[in-house]
C-alpha cells in the first residue's frame, strides 16, 4: 500500500508539533501542557477555528472569508484524520519545561509503524496566553496573513506532485519489466498496484495527472497541471524517460520541445 509521504495537512501537524464546553472567547489563561491538550482536542472535534486560535496560525485563519475556510476545510479534514492516527484520545504528555516565554511540551505520539515515541510541541507566551508555535513562525504569518495558507498549500502540492511523478516514473519500469517493455496508462499503473489510487482524482494533490502512451505502448511521458491556478498550484510539470520538468504556464500544459 502507497503512504503519501507529505501533504498540507501533515505539513501544518509537522509545523505544530515541530514549531471542549469551554469557550475560546473567554480566553482563560491555561498551562502549556493544557493548552496543548485543548488544541489536539479541538482539531479531533473539528473545530478548526478554535483550534488555530491556539497557534501562530490565528493571523492567517482569521481573514479568510467563509468561503476560503470551506475550501481549506478538506484539508483541515484530513489533519483531524492524522491526528486521529498519531496522538492519543486523551493526548497524552510525558512532561513540560517552561523558560520564560517560551515552552516544550513533551508530547507521546505514534510513529508509522505504530511505535511510541515522544515529539516535542514548541509553545510561546503572547500577551500573557501560551499559544503553540514560535515566534518566527508567527512574524512570518503575520507578515503574509491568510497569503501564508494559500503559499503553504501550493508549495506542499508542488512537492506532492514531484513525489507522485518519482513514483510514476518507478511503477512504469516495474510495470514494463513483466509485460516485454510495455508500459502502461494512468488505470493500468493504478490496477497494478504501482501507483496510489489517489492519483485518479484531484483532492489530495491538487493536480490532476495524464499518461500520453505511444500506439506501440514502447514510450510514454506524463503531465500534471494544478486544478486551480493560483489556489492548488502554479506549475505545470512535464516527465519523461529524461525525467521531469516544470515551469509556470498558467496552468496550462507545459510545452515541451524535441520530444
């Protein structure tokens, strides 16, 4: 079975881990580990606007209008999901240190095999309230504003694309090694188990992908362009048996000479 190896969600989780009846408007002051809890606790109920109230992520979550929140929400979705997968129910942490105005709290996760290990939660004290994050990651969000979610997204896709294309240009030759040099199209790899499924469709990448495959079935070479310019990506990817190109073509397909 394919993992994909990072998407927006797990970056925004990596960024957080790396870097309930109560309401968040009464903005209680609470403990690192307690804040850390409510925010984990939050995500897991959905409540993704509360929850990134929490972190240095609140200047680029409050400016979205509600329809930009919709179209971040299938990735918030899939980040309760992870975390579902990676920490506990009760969140469960192993210690805290505190220095001033900035904190650790020692968190218990799981890793991909599904062994413990402890992840440390990077928290800082603003105005007298722990908040998780760090200070350069809230000047640099503060800077962009909700600009900070859409670049995250589009830079967390292009990379996705670059791994899905590896894995393109892998499954073809594992596919042609049992069919005497033939490759195959985009439904032929996914059936083969060589490609992940989710390449069919254009939710998790944000692009969407083409197999061109010679009449003879001896060559091939495949493109990926983003489903929204400016919103799930900016560049048109190109790969062949050179390997792959990019270039920002207004979403359109990237031209490509002498092929």
């Amino acid at each position: 079975m394919f993992h994909r190896t990072r998407t927006f969600p797990s970056l925004l989780l990596l960024i957080v881990l790396a870097g309930s009846s109560t309401t968040l408007a009464q903005n209680p002051q609470r403990s690192p580990t307690e804040t850390t809890r409510l925010f984990y606790q939050m995500l897991r109920e959905k409540k993704f606007r509360e929850a990134f109230a929490l972190s240095t992520y609140k200047p680029a979550i409050e400016p979205l209008t509600q329809q930009e929140f919709e179209d971040f929400r299938p990735d918030f979705e899939r980040m309760a999901v992870a975390i579902n997968e990676k920490i506990a129910q009760n969140v469960d942490v192993s210690g805290e240190q505190i220095s001033g105005d900035t904190a650790t709290v020692f968190l218990k996760v799981l890793d991909a095999d599904g062994k413990e290990k402890v992840e440390p939660v990077t928290l800082i004290n603003i105005d007298n309230q722990w908040i998780l994050g760090n200070k350069e990651h809230l000047a640099e969000v503060q800077k962009s504003g909700k600009r900070y979610l859409f670049e995250a997204r589009i830079n967390a896709h292009h990379d996705d694309v670059q791994n899905m294309l590896t894995r393109i240009s892998l499954g073809q030759v594992l596919y042609s090694q049992n069919r005497n040099g033939q490759f195959g199209n985009l439904a032929e790899l996914v059936a083969a188990g060589v490609v992940p499924k989710d390449i069919e469709g254009t939710e998790s990448t944000g692009y969407r992908f083409q197999i061109n495959r010679s009449s003879d079935g001896k060559s091939w070479y495949a493109t990926a362009e983003p489903v929204q310019y400016g919103r799930t990506g900016r560049l048109s990817f190109y790969l062949d048996a050179t390997g792959v190109r990019s270039g920002d073509n207004g979403g359109k397909p990237l031209i490509v000479k002498n092929n």
